[in-house]
C-alpha cells in the first residue's frame, strides 16, 4: 500500500516536470522511448527504438518499434510505427516488441527486431521510416541457433559488409549476405576476456557474466563490444575481446539523475548504442531516473571522449544533454556538436580541441541564456608561442559577424590563458559558430568558454 501511494506521488511529479520543464534529456520525455539505436541517414538522426506502453506498467508491456528523427539531437519527431502484426509474428496482442537495429546498403534499409527473448526478425523498406515489409515471412535468426538466445542484436558494417551480433550472457557474430535477410556463415561464439557487468561487478558469477543487448563500434583502429555501459575492446572485430571498464560510474550524475534505479543499480539496464555525428562521438542508452518505473523507460544521450589509449572516459548524465548548452554555466569546448579542422585532446583535466589547421571551426547549436551577455571568456593554452584570430559567427559557417578578435600567445607554456571577446545584439538562444584562424602555423587548444554580461 506504501509502495503503491509512493508510486502515484512519482507519476504525478513525473507528468508535472514533463509538461513544465524542458531539458534535453529525456529526448522524447514521458513516451516510454528506449533500447535506442541512432543512425545518421543524410544527415538527420534517426532513432530505431522500443517502446514501453504506460508508466503504470507493472512489467515489461511492448506492443510495437518505433522510429523518430531529428536534425539537432534536440527536436525530435514520431516518424513511423512497427506492429507484430505487419511481420511475420502477425499477433495484435503481442507485448514483447524488444530491441531493434538497422542497416542500409543497395538503396534498401532494413530493420532487424527482436521476438521477445528468442528470435530476431526483419523488414526492409525504401526510406529510413518504411514503409516495411516483411522479405522472409519468418525469424532471421531462430530460437535453437545457437546455445544463447537469439535477440537484442546489433548491426556493425565495415567496408561494404555488414554483421550481426546477438544474444545474453555469451554473444554470438556472423556476417551477413549480401541480401541482408541472411547469413553468410554459422555464427561464431566471441570470446571476451575478464568480463563484467550489473550481475557481475566482482567477476564471480560466471553464469551471467555480462548481460543482454550487445553492440559494437570502431573507434580509430579498435572495436568495442558493448552491453550497455560496459565494454570491452579488440584489435579484431570477432575477438578476442578484453574487458575494460564501464562508461557511468557514480561521479557521472547530475543532481537528479542518480536514482531511482535498477534493483542492481545504476549500472543496470542501460541498453543503447554509440554513433558518430560530425566528428562527435555520442552514448544513447536506457534511464529511469525521471519516470521511478524500470518497466517505463527513458532515452539519454551523453557525449563519448576517448582517452589517449584508446578506453573511453565517464560520461556525465544530466538534463542537459547534447547539442544543448547553458550560457550561465561554463561550457567545455569538447562538448561540440560539429567540428571540422580540430581534433579532441586529452588534457591533465579532461579533453580540449585542439587546432590540426591553419582554418578550422567548432559549431554550437542551442546556446540558451544569452539574453544580455555582451561578452565572451574563451580559456585556452599552446604549446609554443603564437597568434591567433577567432570569429563568431551566428546560425551558419557565413552567418553574421557578433564578435571578433585577435589575440597572441606569449609565452611557451601549456598553463591556461583567457581572451575575452565582445559580442553583439545577442538573442536568449543562439546557434553559434567559432572561427579560428592560425596565423602563424601554430596550434591553438580551448579548454573551455563563458558567456558574461
């Protein structure tokens, strides 16, 4: 009874805060939006998703997949719905719609989904949304395949060949043919050494060494396996794989967004995927944070930055989101949302952007709270001595002018320095465009930027 009056207080809050506050995270809030996989298709995002039916649900109710797009990671729209019935399931009852992914190739997408915990099926349509039809009329992959269960997949491609991955506790690849509703080998077990996860945080319990939904995504020369924020990285896609650590830690939550959470904690449930978006590596991955109900689940995105030696750093897990920044609070220059000419550097405290040419632009989109600022602090240091000049610009590469200025590094030292630059007739809400120019051929690294008045 406790619990049940505890639960109607939390879906009151919830539903108040989802009509009243606008953050971007949750990204579609209060819709039961989850297992996410974003693909960048011509240059919108598209997420391939499953769908919790109520937040009064008192188990896992999945009646359909869903896709929505968006052409900022901020706004997004409902694009298109897949029913059990339109596959070859073909039960307007079923509840356990589970875990997508999709692949492109030849002009066809197709759109791989899980039959609850046992096969995977698959549609192919003419666009990113569908329509879909069903090629096969039964399971791509079916349920006495392999000694896992075959569901939760991933796709991967690489060079024109595409692979499927699947299953819980032990994971399984094959590549598929060219026709993309089949498989061009028996599926091979992938080895992964040392591994861990929600039910094995101390590496003993050997009959649930991972978890469910596996996903893999090259970085540089390296592939990770992942099942939710852990994984795992190789120097070959099939493996061997070695265990490495885990994207949230503790120290990732915002104020908020620490609890409730999974009954093994945090660490539980975060089903998602990783993707690339104009040079910014971004996590997207199950929440429950601001709904209180693990069978009613959310869609995050954090940004992704890689350390020197190829692991991945903690995530920070917050309302704000990406593509999406706070012009009262400090912004980290890592934090972009599109970069051409700059490459990510690990720094003694944290990452910064760092100049590779002689023109080279970072982009901002969202920049809110500028009502009245008049100037921006840009934090920055070089290794050598050099002059610099820097350009904002509004809303695009050749938008208007609000701010210039040309400034000279000093000294050879890696200590921080900051130049301050004027701005002009600022809106509350800015899409904003840094300009830089080496002078002198030497490199330039931000750190971090501000807005004041």
């Amino acid at each position: 009874m406790i619990y049940s009056n505890v639960f109607k207080v939390l879906t009151i809050i919830f539903v108040f805060l989802s009509a009243t506050v606008k953050a971007q995270n949750p990204i579609v809030p209060n819709k039961g939006l989850n297992d996410p996989h974003i693909h960048i298709f011509n240059d919108t995002a598209y997420v391939y998703a499953s769908h919790d039916k109520s937040i009064n649900n008192k188990k896992f109710i999945m009646e359909d997949w869903w896709i929505w797009s968006s052409p900022d990671l901020v706004n997004w729209t409902k694009r298109s719905v897949l029913k059990p019935e339109d596959t070859y399931i073909g039960d307007k009852n079923f509840t356990r719609s589970w875990a997508t992914d999709v692949a492109f190739r030849n002009g066809k997408y197709y759109w791989y989904f899980s039959e609850g915990n046992q096969q995977t099926g698959v549609v192919v349509g003419d666009t990113p949304v569908g329509p879909w039809k069903d090629p096969l009329g039964k399971p791509l992959l079916t349920s006495e395949l392999t000694p896992t269960d075959e569901y939760d997949m991933a796709i991967f491609e690489e060079n024109g060949e595409h692979y499927i991955i699947f299953g819980v506790w032990d994971y399984y690849i094959a590549k598929l043919n060219y026709d993309m509703i089949s498989l061009a080998e028996k599926p091979r077990k992938i080895i992964i050494n040392n591994p861990r996860g929600p039910y094995n945080q101390d590496g003993k319990n050997s009959e649930k060494p991972t978890d469910d939904k596996p996903f893999v995504h090259k970085y540089k020369d390296k592939y990770y396996l992942s099942w939710g924020c852990f994984y795992a990285m190789a120097d070959d896609l099939y493996g061997p794989y070695d265990y490495k650590d885990s994207v949230i830690k503790q120290e990732s939550f915002a104020e908020g967004y620490d609890a409730p959470t999974w009954p093994n904690g945090f660490l539980q449930g975060r089903h998602g995927s990783f993707f690339e978006w104009n040079n910014q590596w971004y996590y997207t991955y199950c929440d429950i944070s601001q709904t209180g109900n693990r069978y009613f689940r959310d869609t995050f995105i954090s940004y992704v930055h890689y350390k020197e030696n190829g692991e991945m750093a903690t995530i920070r897990v917050d309302g704000v989101g990406v593509a999406n920044y706070n012009g009262n609070k400090k912004i980290e220059a890592e934090d972009y949302f599109k970069a051409e000419g700059f490459s990510k550097i690990e720094t003694e405290n944290g990452f910064g952007m760092q100049t590779q040419a002689n023109k080279s632009y970072v982009y901002y989109t969202n920049v809110k709270n500028l009502a009245n600022k008049t100037k921006l602090t840009i934090k920055v240091t070089g290794k050598k001595s050099g002059k610099f000049s820097i350009k904002v610009v509004r809303d695009h590469i050749n938008g208007e002018i609000i701010g210039k200025q040309t400034f000279e590094l000093t000294r050879n030292s890696e200590k921080k320095e900051e130049f301050n630059i004027n701005l002009k007739s600022l809106k509350n809400k800015e899409n904003l465009y840094f300009l830089i120019n080496q002078l002198n051929n030497n490199q330039l690294l931000i750190d971090s930027f501000s807005f004041s008045k």
